[in-house]
C-alpha cells in the first residue's frame, strides 16, 4: 500500500506548527508533506525532516495532488476548504467546529471512537480542545459503569485561542509588572494575572458557545447522548495545557481505587495522585506531552457514589494536533483514505 501525500493548512499557526513536530516524532509514513496558509505567509519556509518547506496557496489543484489534509484553520476557512478538498478526493481531518455536529461526519478520539473514521465520506473532524481530555477521562469508567451526569469546570489557557493571545498574555504581564494599563484585544478584559468566566460568545441559554460544544461533543463521541452535562469554561493566565475538575455521577457508586485503577489501565491516560507528596497534574507538567493526566480522584461528598476528578492535557497536542494524527493513523491503518477508481 503507498503512503499518502499530506497537506497541513494552517501550518503557520500554533496548532500547524506543532502537527509538523508531532508528524516528525510519531514518524507518520507519508510520501509527501506541502503547507499551506494565509496569504501573509506565502514564500515562508519551515523545516520538516531535515527539509525546508515552502508554504503554498490552498486551491483545489493542489488538494488534487493530496490524500490527506489536515486543516487547522478559522471555521470560516475550513467551512470553504474542507468541501473543497473533498470533491478533490483528499481526506479531511478538520479542527474547526465547522463539521464536528453535522450527522455525517465523525467526530473523532481514537482511543474511544477509532472504529468511526471507518463511515467518513471525506471529513472526520477533532473534538474541542476542552472536550477531548474530559471524554478521555470519563470514557474508561463510562464503559464499566454508565455515567448519568458530569459538572464540569475548565480552566483554559490562552494557547487555546491562538499565537496572539500568547503573545498578549505576555505584553499584558510586562505592562502590569510595569505599573502600565495592559492593553486588551485578544478577550474582553484584561487576562494577566485575572480569569475571565468567558470563553467564546454567550447563548441565549447563559451558557457559552464552548460550554455548549462540551455537551454536544461529548455526547456524540462516546455515543451517549442521554448523559447530563453541565459546563463553565474558564480562561486562565496559562501559555498551553487545559485544566478541569469533573464532578462525575455513575449509574453504580464507585470508588476512588476502582477509578484509579480504570483510568491508570487506559492508553493515553497518566494517574498522577498522591496527596501525601502533594502530586496532582498541573499545566506545566503537562506541556509537550500527549498523555491525558487525571489527579484529585476521590468520592463526592456531595454526591453519594459520585467521584471527582482533576484533569490536565496539552491543547495544542491531545487537544489538538496529535488527536488529529492519531485520526489519520487509524485512517491509514484501514486503507480509508485510497482514492477509489473512477
């Protein structure tokens, strides 16, 4: 079977910088690499295996050429590209929240939908950056003991908005330590040393547009839709790694050792749980990692049988770029992305 010639779109951005990163360390089989991204970056250069590549226009000659695109774009952008790049036969994988809820379209964790890349009809999209370590952590007790309803609270870091927001975080923290008035543009207020109960634009519901992701997302992932959900996002003063503590109730009581002793079993997750040492995850350990860290685990005490957990995962990668890779593996596995003969 040949390898499959990939486009990344969006490379230039926090998310397609560190799918080449990712594409390198995981050593994705692939007979060709090309990049694409705005206007403003045509021409740039950037290394890939000892390579330098040249970022190029998105148009549908080059998709054409391509059996597998991952795009990490705006969803305007991939609303536009992503149909486009299908009709051309190359296999969508999609970060945007263009696709993820469209009834034809998979939604993808590996490690606890994999098998669903295998109904794609040319766009599988990647979860949230907040849903994908919360259905990583309550997919192994899912499984065992059905969950009736989660709470969850995400403390997000601005990676999770874009290369901007870091660098705005940064100039904001200079001009505070500074006695300056930061400027704010990336969110409504001021973010250096503050938290904003904001994340994306509100609803009619009160909720937020994340926190109406989490619950839709997660249900279609884990092929639940009759579980509660709950959520407020929040957006913390950290560079990369999402934070959450996730109030769980299970159709049975379980205990905290049992939940360790799932979660510690299930690839892709790290239990990191020792209260005497003070050992929990934290944003800064989980950075640059593609585990999912679970902490905290103990029983509810408002909640008899319910657990509460603490959950910390790199954005940019399980939440972003290696979950998609991960997607184009099984893709591959399965020979899903060969062009059928006309």
């Amino acid at each position: 079977m040949p390898d499959p010639r990939v486009v990344i779109v969006g490379a230039t951005g926090a998310v397609g910088r560190v799918a080449l990163q990712v594409l390198e360390e995981r050593r994705f089989p692939l007979a060709s690499l090309r990049l694409c991204a705005t206007p403003r970056s045509f021409g740039k250069k950037l290394a890939f295996r000892g390579q330098d590549l040249v970022v190029e226009e998105a148009n549908a000659a080059l998709f054409a050429e391509c059996d597998l695109a991952f795009i990490s774009a705006s969803t305007a952008a991939s609303r536009e590209l992503g149909r486009l790049a299908a009709d051309q036969g190359c296999v969508v994988i999609d970060d945007s929240s263009a696709y993820r809820m469209e009834p034809d379209v998979p939604l993808v964790v590996p490690e606890i939908n994999g098998d669903d890349v295998g109904w794609h009809k040319g766009i599988l999209s990647i979860p949230n950056c907040s849903t994908t370590p919360l259905v990583m952590a309550l997919w192994p007790l899912h499984r065992v003991n059905p969950i009736k309803r989660v709470t969850v609270a995400t403390y997000q870091s601005v990676s999770g908005t874009g290369a901007a927001a870091m660098a705005e975080l940064d100039a904001q923290a200079r001009d505070v330590l500074a006695g300056k008035q930061p400027a704010a543009e990336a969110y409504p207020h001021q973010i250096a040393f503050n938290v904003l109960p904001q994340v994306d634009a509100f609803l009619d519901s009160g909720y937020t547009v994340e926190e109406q992701k989490i619950v839709d997302e997660t249900r279609k992932i884990m092929h639940a839709p009759e579980i509660a959900i709950s959520a407020t996002c929040v957006r913390v003063p950290v560079a990369v790694s999402h934070s959450e503590a996730v109030h769980v109730e299970l159709e049975r009581p379980m205990g905290p050792d049992e939940a360790r002793a799932l979660l510690s079993g299930f690839g892709g997750v790290v239990v990191v749980d020792d209260p005497a040492t003070s050992s929990y995850p934290m944003p800064i350990d989980a950075t640059g990692k593609d585990d999912v860290f679970v902490g905290r685990i103990r029983a509810d005490a408002s909640n008899e049988g319910g657990l509460v957990m603490w959950v910390v995962s790199d954005n940019l990668r399980k939440g972003a770029a290696t979950n998609a890779i991960q997607i184009a593996e099984e893709i591959v596995k399965r020979g899903a992305w060969l062009r059928q003969p006309v």
